[in-house]
C-alpha cells in the first residue's frame, strides 16, 4: 500500500487537505498522468493510481457536488491546488444514473492501494459507502465546518454518526443504511492495524486512540495577503436556516440589527443560502451580497475585508481568527437565542451552538438582549 488519498465533497474540506499537506511538510507528489479537466464528461478519465515510487504523494478527488455555487467554488480550488502542484482528479459523483456504480468501479483500486485516506465529512453517506469497500490503515479527518466537534464526540462516546442538525428518529432511508453507517464508523474509529488523525482548527478532544493535529492556518497566511481593510464591518451569513434550525424571520430581523449597530455594507454569503432569502436580505437590510468564489478565509486574507466581522455560530468564527492573525481585523459572534429555534430544530441544536459560540476564543461573543423583540445585541 503506498500512497494518500483524499476525497472532497466542498471547498472548504479542499482548503483544509491543502493545509493539512503544508502542515505535514509534504509536498504534491509527482503527477501519475495529466490533470483532468475541471468538469469532465462523466466517467471520462478513471482516477490513477497512486504512483509506487511516490509514497508520500498526495492525490485529491472531487466528489462533485450538484449545486451550483459548491461546483463553482470547487472548480477554483481545485485550480489553486493544480497550481500548488498536486494532482487532481474531478469524479461526477452525483451525474445521474449509473454515476454511483461507476464511481465505485473507478475509486476501488486507488483505494485498497493507499496508504492513507484523507476525508472531510465523515458523515457524508457518499464517503461511508466508499469506506464500506476496504480498510485503511490510516485515516485523517479534516474540517468541513463544525460537524467535526460532533464528529470527535460521537467517536468518543461509541455513538451512532448523526449530524447534529438532525433529529434522532431513524427515518425509512437512514434504517435502510444503517449498516453502511454502522461498518464505516467502525472504519472511521482507532483500533488494530488503524490510526486515526483529526486536523482542526476547531477545540475538540481527542477520542480515545487518535491523534488530534491544529490546523492553523499557516498555508493560508503564507500564500495570501495581508488585507488591506475597508475601515467598516462585513456580516457572515450561515445555512441555519436552509438547514431548518433557526426561523427565517428572526434571522432576517437579527441580521437587520447587526448591519445597523455594527454599520455593515456586505453580507458574505454561504454556498447554501437560498435566492429567495439572499433577495430579502439586500431588500429588506440594504446590504450588499456577495457570493465567494473562494472560502472565505481565503476571500478575507485576500481582501480587502472590513476592519470587523460579525458571524452566527459556524466554523469562521474559529478559523478566520487563525486566518487573519496580525491584520488587526476584530471577529465577533452573535449567539443564537432560544426564541430563534424553529419546531423542526434537533434537541441538541441550541446546546451545540452555544458551544460553538462559547469556545471560539477568538472572537468576542455579541449576546441578545431581550430576545423576545431581538431589539438590541451588545456585547457579552
């Protein structure tokens, strides 16, 4: 077995297999054939294997998503990782009928061949099914946001991996995958023959057997900026509401509030955000979307970006901190009040954001103040 091989499914999980590579002081490994073109015809090009004479060679696969704005911003990724040097291979993954047999089919041999196994999203039911089909001897585990907290507890505490979003109930299509659940948490856990690495940037504690390695940032740093700063505040969107945990309403009304006491003029949209809500935000609180072609803790290094940055709980308020050190750019968080909650939030949502929130030690906390209205947010 010789070899690394990473599978990513967004552009974040990208960026951080990229820092993972520079943290490790190893470079790309020498290409074992020409780099695919970024959206190949399905099926296309078979991914190669990786090269004998290359053991410390790091191949990346795209498991392409479908919506636009994760392909459009993995696209550029994966440019800037080609750029770097290393090989990527773009895999439709979700292009219709046929793509999951013939993904299966391409990927088997480079992955009983690699030594170690690089993933973003131990949770993705794509990335599960990939590990039922062998047994890595080493796994690393790289951020793609703040599931990796739950991530490292769930491994901890011998529990079933379930997103914290989600309510505990199995539905008909999570029994029917259960055992695909059930064996890749198996390949995902320490045990004989197996290491386990986690790379964040996120506080999380180490579960028994693995290796819990910081992500700091330092290629991100070393390869852009610093920023100039526009003086003024720029808001960070999240996906709270696509993913039905927080009430539309209050979101808009609270992102309303920040913009005014904060003098916020854009508002950095997450992939997920919808049109339609996107629509209400410039209506209804004058500012400015933009939508990233790049993560944003590379948008923000690049700039220039705004002297304060305001966030909801989510990854950001962890990583643009590390991103941004020594530029002078103050980050704060604004908590999620209870009242935000929408009936479909899991149980666990309210606790977990407030963690999130509480331990990004980077950022200063924004706390509501009379929730009920959402009529002011200072300071904690």
């Amino acid at each position: 077995m010789t070899g690394r091989l990473a599978f990513v499914e967004s552009p974040v999980q990208l960026l951080n297999v990229l820092e993972w590579a520079h943290a490790r002081g190893r470079g790309p490994a020498p290409a074992a054939a020409p780099a695919p073109a970024p959206s190949p015809a399905p099926g296309a090009s078979p991914v190669p294997a990786p090269d004998p004479g290359a053991p410390d060679g790091l191949r990346i696969v795209v498991l392409s998503p479908t919506d636009p704005m994760s392909r459009g911003q993995l696209r550029r990724m994966a440019q800037l990782a080609r750029d770097e040097g290393f090989e990527v291979h773009w895999q439709e993954a979700r292009a219709g009928r046929g793509a999951l047999a013939r993904t299966l089919r391409e990927l088997g041999g480079p992955l009983r061949a690699a030594e170690r196994v690089i993933v973003g999203d131990p949770f993705s039911r794509y990335v599960q099914l990939l590990l039922t089909l062998f047994g890595p001897r080493h796994v690393t585990v790289v951020d793609d946001g703040t599931a990796t907290m739950e991530f490292a507890a769930q491994l901890a505490g011998g529990e079933r991996l379930v997103r914290w979003h989600r309510k505990g109930d199995l539905g008909p299509r999570e029994l029917l995958l259960a055992p695909v659940t059930s064996l890749a948490r198996r390949r995902l856990a320490p045990g004989p023959g197996r290491t386990v690495e986690i790379f964040t940037s996120l506080p999380v504690q180490a579960p028994p057997g693995t290796e819990v390695t910081e992500n700091a940032y330092a290629w991100t740093r070393e390869r852009f900026g610093p920023p100039s700063l526009t003086g003024g505040a720029d808001l960070v969107g999240t996906s709270l509401v696509e993913t039905g945990v927080v009430d539309a309403d209050h979101y808009l009304r609270v992102v309303g509030e920040l913009a005014r006491a904060h003098g916020a003029t854009r508002y950095f949209a997450h992939r997920r955000e919808t049109p339609e809500k996107l629509h209400r935000i410039a209506v209804e609180a004058g500012l400015q979307v933009v939508r990233p072609e790049l993560p944003l803790e590379l948008i923000a290094r690049r700039g220039p970006i705004g002297a304060t940055i305001v966030s909801f709980p989510s990854t950001v308020v962890h990583t643009l901190p590390l991103a941004l050190a020594g530029t002078g750019v103050k980050v704060a968080v604004c908590e999620i009040a209870p009242e935000w909650l929408r009936a479909t939030a899991s149980p666990r949502a309210q606790g977990f954001l407030a963690g999130v929130a509480g331990t990004a030690s980077g950022a200063d906390r924004l706390t509501p103040r009379n929730t009920s209205a959402v009529d002011r947010l200072e300071f904690g």
